[in-house]
C-alpha cells in the first residue's frame, strides 16, 4: 500500500518515514480504508480478533441539532467512534442513535469536534443504562433466544459491527436476565 505522508513518531518527534519494520508505530492519513487495530501483512494470514470493546460506564442518546447537516453528523460520528473516542449503539425498536463513553467528559469532546471539524451540531438526551453486554445467543434459532429477543426487545441495540448489544437498566435486571436465559452469553468484552 502506498500512502502519502506516513509518519513515525518518538516522544514528541514526528517525522515522514520511507520505510517501516514490524513493531514501528506509523501513523497515517486516510479516508476510510483502515481503522484502529487493522493489521497489515505482506500476504500472511493472520488471525487476529483486533482492539476488544469494553462497555462504557455513560449513554446518552444523540440527536441532530442541525437537519440541514445530517450526512456531516453522520460522517463525525462514524469517524469519531471509529477512533475509539466513543461507541455508537442503534436501537433495534426505533433506530435511535446512542453514544456509550467511558467518562461523561467525552460527551463535550466529542459535541465540540462534530461542530468545529464537521460542521455538525448534536444535543443529548439521557438514558439510564446500568450495564451494556454483547449478546452471544449460542443457537440463534433457539426458541429461548427468540423469546429474549421478543420480551427484551426495547433494551436491545446493535453496535458498528452489528452485533447485538442488551441494555440492562439495572443491576437487577442484568442478574435476573442471567438467571432466565442461562444458554445466553452477557458479555461485557467484544471481541467479535
């Protein structure tokens, strides 16, 4: 692959670099083609399950302050989430967009970048989650994952990768969900 511009950084040193070696740390610029915790080989197959996803501690929901910059916000969210600053849920019920952080701090970073890098403006609106846990169902087709589905189905969401993500409004709710579908796997790690 070519790119224009890599570099190699070293303390606060960045400079533009011809070649790198396995281990060196290159940043580079592009439109969408890689993400975090791509791997790049020479034709080797490696099996790696990349970055995992830890569940965020804040939820909120994200709305568009702006109808007349939607692809902008769009565009910001993708790029934002995509770079670990957040993690972008879509409620399964009704497709509302949900931002999860680790700090609320994150919040305002990341409604100051969509205005001042996109041209977005975004508001919230709370959304009182206890927990979010990735959802391995282990036979999809079970009538008792169907029946999850179906009884959970306002708490269910689905992260960038698509897979499915449960909302648990509390510690109790998390607990008891355990407890009725014991063939479900709660996973507060994606590695998916």
């Amino acid at each position: 692959m070519k790119f224009s511009s890599p570099n190699a950084f070293f303390a606060e040193k960045k400079e533009i670099v011809d070649l790198s070696y396995p281990g060196d740390i290159v940043g580079v610029h592009d439109t969408g083609n890689l993400k975090i915790g791509d791997t790049l080989t020479e034709g080797e197959e490696i099996l790696f399950k990349g970055i995992p996803s830890f569940s965020p501690q804040h939820f909120k929901y994200i709305n568009n302050a702006d109808p007349m910059k939607t692809k902008q916000l769009e565009k910001g969210i993708k790029q934002l989430t995509d770079e670990g600053v957040a993690q972008l849920f879509v409620l399964e019920i009704n497709g509302r967009k949900v931002i999860g952080t680790v700090g609320a701090l994150q919040f305002e970073v990341i409604q100051y970048r969509l205005e001042h890098e996109y041209g977005a403006k975004c508001t919230y609106e709370d959304l009182k989650v206890y927990k979010s846990c990735w959802i391995d169902p282990g036979n999809e087709n079970s009538e008792n994952f169907k029946e999850f589905k179906r009884l959970k189905r306002k708490y269910l969401a689905r992260d960038k990768e698509n897979q499915l993500v449960f909302f648990a409004d509390s510690a109790f709710t998390l607990e008891m969900a355990i407890k009725t579908y014991p063939d479900i796997k709660f996973q507060e790690i994606s590695e998916f």
